[in-house]
C-alpha cells in the first residue's frame, strides 16, 4: 500500500511539472509590451524640380531585444476639413533592440499637385493636421499596426528655380511625372510611327519615349528637357540601351524648338503648355503626328482620343492623336495668329 502511494505521487509530481513545461515560451512571445508610436513633427524640405520631400519625425518605443523593423507607413494630411493629400510610402528602417529612437519617415510629393489641391501659392503657411500608420513588424508576431496624429502648421515650399543659358524657369513648369509603359507602346502605335521617322519628345524625363522608339521602330528620336537630373538620367538610360546611335537628347527650352524636321511629337505636358506649343507645332510638315499622354491640346480637335487602361494600377489614360494640318477651332484662332504666350515661365 505504501509503494502504491509513492507511486501515484511521483506520477501526480510528473503531471504537474509536465503542464508547468507546456506553459514555457520563448522570451520574445512572454513579452507583453507592445511598440508604440508617436509623432514629433512634420514637415517639407529638399524641394528638387517637381518634388518635395515629406518628412514625418516619429518616435518609436521598441520593447523587443530584437531589431523592429518598420515595413509600410500610410498618411494623410488634412486642412480646413479638406484631405488633401493621402499616401503609402515604403521605407527600410529599423529600431534597435529594447530603445526608444525618433525616425525620419520620408515621401515625395508631386509638387504642382499639392498645390493645385490646396489651392495655395508656394511658401504659404497652412493650419494642418497629420494622421499616420505605421505596419512594424513584431518578433514572433508579424505585422502590428500603430497610429499616430499631431495638429500643426505646415509651411509649403517655394518653387525651386534652374537656370538654363542664363535664362530662368520655375520647378512647376518643367514637373516630370513618368508615362506608364503601356501607355508609351500604345501612344508611338497610334502615331504609327516608322523606321523613317524622326520622333521628338518633349519633356523626355528618364527617356522612355525616344528609346522605346528607336528600340521597337528602329527609326531616330531626340529628347529634350529643361532638368538637368532628367538629362543626366536619360542620357544614363539611353547608353544602357546601347541605342546612342539613334537616340539624342538635349537640355533645351521646347519653346525654343524648330519643330519643322520630325515626323512625330509626343507630348506629356500640361495643358497649357500643349496650347503654347500650337505656333510651333503649326509649322510642322503635312502628315505629321502628335500624340499627347492624358492631356489635350484645347482649342484645337484631335483625330482621335483612345481610352487605355493600365494593367499594373488598373488606372485609365487618354491619348490624343492630331494631324498636321492641325483643325484649329475659329474660336480661338486670334490668339494663336498673334503669338501672345509670353515667356515659358508662367
């Protein structure tokens, strides 16, 4: 009787250190603190032609003895009610193990953009109010989502300059925005381009345009552009296509440009630069095609607008075709016959 009774102790004893064992984990998971955010400030600097970097300065509590790395940030800026800019930016940080750091989370802002929806001039400063989510990624535990928002002033900044032969222009007039590649390929079909033809761009950016031409048609392309970083870059792209024998670009006002020698012009610019362009456009040979990326050319009517719908953001474009002779409207004919656009700088 009494070995029996040792016996189912010892068993009792074995169960219990059995079910102690099965509530262990590992240091990282017994953890019960969870990261928090909070964010110090906001603001704009490094204003580039086009671009404004957007910094938001957030202080990030890692109670992990792990890194924590921060995977996704989503914002949006808010002013007088109205949400005027919303965006999901991407960014390799880290916090260190078992600290407390603040971080610089930043994003480029398309600069004609912001101010078109705030309808506010450069250098102005506006009441705002800044909310975030920031996705960190916990150990043992995956993605966490943490929120932060501060109430502020936000000092929008001046339109950076560029001096091109002693003659200056404004960041806003010269914003370069890349045409989606499919949209590339369908605006070169539809102006039916050939081996023969000369293609200009106008605004050539990172010069996917003249080398997607030369490249598919085989025919010669000129670029040209008033940023000396998209030059540089195009000019960087179009030696890496070992295209150079077909392909030319040049940092050029385009309001300068005598036009007359190509056969095609494709075109990404506002709208009021497409209508500034009609003089020159006019003197192009009979025959001759101009393709415009989402915007028309207003007072003069297209041959033929297509609607393309991107595969990779399922967003919808619109690409103008016009044929020389262009069908200029009577109603603005005056306007154009007495050149009155002024300088490139509006």
């Amino acid at each position: 009787m009494f070995t029996r009774g040792i016996q189912l102790l010892v068993l009792s004893l074995a169960l219990i250190a059995a079910s102690f064992a099965g509530c262990e984990t590992s240091p990282e998971v017994q953890h019960v603190d969870r990261p928090t955010a909070r964010m110090v400030s906001f603001r704009f600097q490094d204003v580039k032609l086009g671009y404004a970097s957007l910094l938001f300065y957030v202080e990030i509590d890692n109670p992990y003895p792990a890194d924590l790395p921060l995977v996704r940030l989503r914002y949006s800026l808010t002013s007088g009610g109205n949400t005027f800019l919303t965006a999901t930016a991407f960014d390799s940080v880290s916090v260190q193990p078992n600290r407390t750091e603040v971080v610089s989370l930043p994003d480029e802002v398309i600069f004609s953009r912001l101010l078109k929806s705030l309808n506010s001039k450069p250098g102005s400063t506006i009441p705002c109010k800044a909310i975030l989510r920031l996705w960190v990624d916990a150990p043992n535990l995956g993605l966490i989502e943490l929120s932060s928002e501060k109430e502020g002033w936000l000092v929008l900044p001046n339109a950076p300059e560029i001096n091109v032969k002693g003659k200056i222009y404004r960041a806003l007039d010269v914003v370069f925005i890349p045409t989606p590649q499919e949209v590339v390929d369908k605006m070169l079909e539809l102006a039916e381009v050939k081996k023969g033809d000369l293609v200009y761009d106008l605004g050539c950016g990172d010069g996917r345009i003249p080398i997607t031409a030369a490249k598919k048609y085989g025919c010669r392309a000129v670029g040209y552009d008033l940023d000396p970083e998209r030059v540089e870059e195009s000019r960087e792209n179009v030696e890496k296509s070992q295209l150079g024998h077909l392909i030319r670009i040049e940092q050029k006002d385009i309001f300068t440009l005598d036009l007359s020698e190509a056969d095609v012009i494709t075109l990404y610019l506002l709208p009021s630069l497409n209508v500034r362009l009609i003089p020159q456009l006019e003197k192009l040979r009979p025959g001759s095609r101009i393709v415009s990326h989402d915007f028309d050319m207003e007072g003069v009517k297209p041959d033929k607008v297509v609607k393309l719908t991107t595969s990779k953001d399922q967003v919808e474009h619109k690409i103008y075709l016009w044929t020389t002779p262009l069908k200029i409207e009577q109603m603005i004919l005056t306007p154009f016959l007495n050149n009155s656009f002024g300088d490139y700088d509006q």
